[in-house]
C-alpha cells in the first residue's frame, strides 16, 4: 500500500512523541530514503497552506474552459486589482508571475551601457535579465542590520543607471527597510531613474510603524513600480499570477513587452476568486505569524542564530557551510535554499505546515552537532 506524505508526517508526529526515550527509534524514522514519497519542499517559499475555498471551487469551474484563449477574465482581474489599491486599470500590468514584470522591467529601463542598482543579496531574477540584456549590475551590501542601503545604492547612481531595485520585505534575509529611510530616499532619486520595489512578501508583515507599502503610491509618481504576487499568501504559485502598480504610462511602457496572452484563463479566474477573499488572508498572515515565532522558539532552544524575518522563510546560520548544510538535510528529505553573497554559512528555511517543520528539525538534530555558535 503506497503512503503518501501527510500520513507520513503523521508517522512522524507518532515518532517525535516517542524520541526522548527512544532515540534510536527516532533517528530511523526521520531519516527518509529514495523510497520516500517526496521530499519537504521548504526552499522556494510557497504557501504551505495552499489557495482558498473560493479559489479552489473557481479553478474546477474555469478548468472546463481551458479549451479557450483569454479574454475578458483578464479584464476583471486587473480592475479586481485596481481596485483593492485605489487605483486605475491603466495603472496595473499583468504578468506570468510577478518575475515576468519583473523582465518587463528590465527591458523598459535597461540596455547595453545601462546599470541596475540592486542589494547583496536579494532576489536575483531581475538581475539575471538585465545581464541578459547587456546592462551592468553593480551590487550593494546589506547594512550591518541587513536593510537596503539606501544611501550606498543612491552613490552608485550614474548618467548610465536605468534602474534600482529595493526587495522588501527581502529575499533571502526577510528583513525590513524601514518606511522613513525610503521616504528620505525616493525624492533624491534623479529623473529617468526607475526604482521598483518588490512587494511579493508584503501581506506577511505584522502592522508597524516601520514599513508601509508603496503600491497606492506609484500610480502617481513616473520613478515608481511595485511588484506583487499570487503566489505566495494567495498560495498560487503554480499559476504564476503577479502584476505592477506604476504610472499608466510606465505601464504602457511594461505592457508593450508582455509575452502574449501570458495569463491563462484559469489563473485569472483563480486569482480573481482569490483576490475576492481577503478574511483567507488575514488567516494566513496569522498563520505565518505563529508558524514563524515557532521557528524562532526552536532555533532558540537549540541556541541558532536566526534574522529577524517578517516574511514566510527565515535565514538561519548553520554553523558551517550553508551548501553542505542543505546537502545534510536533502539526504534526510528536507529541502532547503543556500549559497546567498555573505551569507554562506546559512540556510534559509520556508516554514512549511507543523508537522513538516517537526520533520525538518528531527532532520536538523540528525544532521548537525548540538552545541551554541
């Protein structure tokens, strides 16, 4: 009888109840083998809880229109999104993802003799299409307290910058740039100079008085475009559904660059039933919340230094290599992402459902020494 992997996280509840005094019973049963269901996927964080009811029951309905193009479901999706910001349909782009915007928006700004302004490290996949497109990437390292350098990104600008890109909350550290130091900085950046702010982790972030969202904001100002996603509280991720708030003439400019009929029927309608259940994502923020200060609390017993993230993932010090770390913890049937600019010796980790995280520290305390750092 073939055992999926919920019922052998299951198991693996059973087994962690049993492991103080019986460790030798523990051990084998955390550690998986090639004939294992499937690893634990905590390296590309997704949402561990999946898309809501209203989504789930749009996809089946919308599925028996795939024979169809894309049409008008476009068009109530991008007036859905506009919307919910206050804005224009003319103000919203579209996209395959929000990585799809983000090549658009390489190619609006970018080209041979062009540089983009980035931190190190973030999410590189902007970076990967402006190398692709000829343009100078010039990197700049995290502050001592892992925001954006601001003013280290605004010297590095040139008569050549096309582009900054400001990740926030960041990827991999899952850290803040706090609100007044973009407030400073957005007015000192020249004219003819976009700044895109990547919001993909935005609904994870608990209210404070350090960060604001600037997507209302960049309707009306020509620097700006912010990024956001389905795919990661929506939990739609395999849909590849993520759009820009921008002015609508940098939006023309994204739009005219768009891969045709780039959004499926069926992601459309899904997003737009997601987008239509915003009491589903205050649940997973709350969700996250929990999920996240456990994280922390198991860290802390183990004595593992953690960053202070305020997204789903969190980027741990591993003690050694973060490369071989993640080898470990693969061999053992956990995944997780490593090999990040000064952060090598990290790993960061997606908080996936209770019972995966109870298997993936049974597979930590396998794999690592326990001693403090």
């Amino acid at each position: 009888m073939r055992i999926y992997r919920r019922e052998l996280l299951r198991q693996f509840g059973t087994a962690a109840a049993s492991s103080v005094l019986f460790p030798s019973l523990a051990e084998s049963a955390f550690d998986r083998t090639e004939s294992s269901p499937g690893p634990i996927r905590l390296n590309r964080n997704e949402s561990a809880y999946g898309p809501c009811e209203k989504a789930k029951v749009a996809f089946h309905e919308a599925f028996t229109e795939a024979n169809r193009y894309p049409g008008e479901d476009v068009g109530s999706l991008r007036a859905a999104v506009a919307a919910m910001h206050g804005v224009q349909p003319d103000n919203i782009t579209l996209g395959c993802g929000s990585t799809e915007v983000l090549r658009m928006t390489a190619e609006a700004c970018l080209a041979p003799g062009k540089n983009l302004v980035i931190a190190s490290p973030t999410f590189d996949s902007i970076a990967s299409a402006a190398r692709l497109l000829g343009a100078t990437v010039r990197n700049v390292p995290l502050t001592p307290d892992h925001a954006h350098n601001l003013n280290a990104m605004l010297a590095q600008i040139d008569r050549t910058t096309g582009l900054l890109y400001i990740c926030n909350p960041n990827n991999p550290t899952g850290t803040l740039t706090a609100k007044p130091d973009l407030e400073a900085f957005i007015p000192k950046v020249p004219e003819g100079v976009s700044v895109l702010i990547d919001e993909a982790y935005h609904d994870y972030v608990e209210p404070t008085g350090a960060y604001s969202s600037y997507a209302e904001h960049a309707a009306s100002d020509r620097r700006l475009i912010v990024t956001r996603t389905f795919s990661k509280v929506y939990g739609l991720a395999g849909l590849r559904v993520g759009y820009a708030v921008s002015s609508a003439e940098t939006a023309g400019r994204l739009a005219v660059r768009r891969v045709a009929m780039d959004l499926n029927v069926v992601a459309a309608r899904v997003a737009l039933a997601a987008l239509s259940d915003q009491a589903y994502v205050r649940k997973i923020a709350a969700l996250n919340a929990n999920d996240r200060q456990e994280f922390f609390n198991q860290a802390n017993a183990r004595m593992l230094r953690t960053l202070d993230s305020h997204s789903n993932f969190v980027l741990m010090h591993a003690g050694r290599s973060g490369k071989e770390v993640a080898d470990m913890l693969r061999a053992r049937g956990a995944l997780v992402a490593s090999g990040y600019p000064l952060f090598e010796r990290h790993i960061r980790v997606s908080l996936g459902l209770p019972e995966e995280m109870q298997a993936f520290w049974h597979a930590w305390d396998a794999s690592m020494p326990h001693h403090p750092m």
